[in-house]
C-alpha cells in the first residue's frame, strides 16, 4: 500500500471552521502557523497527527485550543498527481 500523499501532489482544500474525527485537515496552531494534519477529536482537547508517521502528534487541551489558538481552516478534498 502506498502513502495518502505523495512527494509533488497538489492537495485541494475545502474552506471550512470544522471537521469530523479523522478528516485531514489545514489547522492554524499559535493564530498563524499552518501545519496539514489528521484530526483526532477527544472530550478533553484534539490531537494533531501527522500525516508523515515520522513525526509524533501534537496533543491540546481545550483550553490550549482557545488560548492558542488551534483553528481548522480547511479541509482536504481533492488530491491532483502527475503521473
């Protein structure tokens, strides 16, 4: 199996404040940070996983989320790859 998202793809997003449980996702994290991410809601805050496994999720709490801020500004919804 290969990975979601290759070297040179062209990822198309969907303008939007929200997601569902493990959507892929462009989050703001400090207000202007943009990172490409996994979406894992929890009760008590949300964890970011990486897309590449090399990476380790980052985890915020609900506080964390507002005092941040942590923002979904867009969700993936289309991938375009050369072949």
């Amino acid at each position: 199996m290969s990975p979601k998202y290759l070297d040179e793809d062209v990822v198309i997003f969907l303008k939007q404040d929200y997601c569902e449980n493990n959507d892929d996702c462009a989050v703001y994290v400090n207000g202007y940070d943009a990172t490409f991410k996994k979406i894992r809601k929890l009760e008590n805050g949300i964890t970011l996983q990486p897309i590449n496994i090399k990476y380790e999720p980052s985890f915020y709490t609900n506080e964390q989320i507002e005092n941040l801020p942590v923002r979904i500004i867009g969700k993936a919804f289309e991938i375009r790859r050369k072949i």
